[in-house]
C-alpha cells in the first residue's frame, strides 16, 4: 500500500513538472533583434508557429513596415522598430518583460586590417558589441531580478578562425563569444536559473557574407593588383561553401531557446562545427 501511495505520489509530482516544462516552452514571449531576413527571419516564423508570442524587430521604419507585410499572417508576432544602437530604442525592451532575448542584430565590415577605416571599425564594434551588449545588461538584470528567463546571443564560427580580409568582422564576434562564455560562468557562480546561450552558425546563404566579401577591397590600395582574382576566387568558393538550406542552424536556435537543459553552445552545420573545434585545437 505504501509503495503505490509513494508511486502515485512520484507520478503526480513528474506530472506537474511536465505540464510546467510545457507551459513555460509553449508560453514564451521572446524578443528577436535584427530579423529582418535571414537565419533570424526565419527563426522567428518557427517559434511563431509552435506558439510563442514574437517580438520581431527591425533597424528602421521602412524595414519595419515591410516585414509586418510579410507576417501579417501570423497574429502572435508583433514587429518593431528596435535600432539597439539607439539607447531609447533598447530601454522598449524592459517594457515588453520577455522571457527570451535572441541577440542576432549585426553588421558586417570587409577590408584588409592595414587599410581599415577607423570610423567603420568603430561603427561594427558599436553594432556586433557595444550596443548588444548594453541591450544583453539591460534584459539579464530584469531576467535576474525574477530569477527566470533566457538569452540567446548570435555569433558566428568567424569568431574562432579568422578570416583574411575579415578580421573586423571576426574580431567582434570573438568579442562578444568571449562576453558571453563569461557570463555563463558568473551566472553558475550566482546559482540563478536565467541561462545564457551562444549560438555559432557556419557559411549560410543569406546574403550576409556577400556583403562582407563586397565591401573587402574597396578603394583598396595595397592589394589593388589583385582584386579582381581575390574577388573570383572567394565569390567561387563561397558558392560551394555555402549551405543553402536554413533549417539546421534554425534547429539549434530552436532547440537553444526551448531546451529545458540547454548547452553552452550550439553550432552547426555539422561539417563547419567540427571544423571549428579541429581548429581550436591545432591552431598556432
């Protein structure tokens, strides 16, 4: 008799603790910056599908009206114009009170380390660091505050290996990886329950990185003799390099956003994950 009173008192308790997980899974407001195309865009449909509430943000008015066209369908997601850079803009996120931030907004910035421009470098680091990060602060100290909540910041495996005439680029991922695999040891240390993920994406076709290969030699000075062979020959590679399809990456942000236990890091694709760790190991 004492056994199935304990049994029915085990299942009750696992019970509540699944219906809980459910709820907190199926209920979350999440906020998403930078999704005006791309591996963020269609991250935020996903989640917007399997029920979560979306607050899709965009840098400007014009992109703001043009993607609230595009998911007009979808009545749980609210777009917004956020330019994180804009201290304003940021301070909205404390009125929306979410329970999942995911950091994507960025810039990219091509050009070779000796003729960078110093204003553009500043401006990246402002965008991919400095502004990612005050909107990070802002929305971990009220996550902390009630002791729940999670962000998802967006880097990139450009952040492990550098890129030859995108070194800016990798710096300020490398910047922000660096920030967050911090934060994740502080908050284990404070015993709290918000969770901090950082996510690693390989080559993906989303235009992004055309532009940084667009922006790499112009008005360039010390490699003009051969731009144009440099041009072909990354504009080739990144064409077989490329992975066409968004759906694995969009997996892992999926699964770094819902995962009761989630990793520290999630990466893909396969092939560009395992590349970043061979690196990591046998780099010099």
């Amino acid at each position: 008799m004492k056994y199935w009173v304990n049994l029915k008192r085990y299942l009750r308790i696992k019970i509540v603790k699944m219906v809980t997980i459910v709820m907190v899974i199926f209920f979350m407001k999440i906020l998403i910056t930078g999704a005006t195309s791309g591996i963020a865009y269609l991250t935020a449909l996903t989640l917007a599908e399997r029920g979560h509430d979306i607050y899709l943000t965009c840098h400007t008015e014009k992109e703001t009206k043009n993607v609230e066209e595009k998911v007009r369908q979808f009545p749980n997601i609210k777009v917004m114009k956020i330019d994180i850079t804009k201290k304003e803009d940021r301070n909205k996120a404390l009125d929306l009170n979410v329970d999942c931030l995911y950091n994507n907004a960025a810039t990219s910035l091509g050009g070779s380390i000796i003729e960078a421009d110093m204003d553009k470098v500043r401006e990246s680091y402002e965008v991919n660091v400095f502004s990612s990060f005050r909107l990070l602060q802002l929305v971990l100290r009220q996550m902390v505050d009630k002791d729940s909540g999670r962000i998802v910041v967006m880097s990139s495996l450009a952040g492990t290996i550098p890129i030859p005439f995108g070194g800016v680029y990798s710096a300020t991922k490398a910047s922000i990886t660096m920030i967050t695999k911090s934060l994740q040891k502080e908050l284990f240390l404070m015993g709290t329950n918000v969770k901090v993920v950082l996510i690693e994406p390989g080559l993906y076709r989303t235009g992004f990185n055309d532009v940084l290969l667009d922006s790499k030699y112009d008005n360039g000075l010390y490699f003009k003799d051969i731009k144009k062979e440099l041009y072909n020959v990354e504009h080739f590679l990144l064409n077989l390099a490329e992975k066409k399809k968004l759906d694995s990456i969009v997996v892992q942000i999926v699964r770094a956003i819902e995962d009761e236990k989630p990793k520290s890091v999630y990466r893909a694709p396969v092939f560009y994950a395992l590349m970043g760790r061979v690196y990591s190991i046998f780099r010099k």
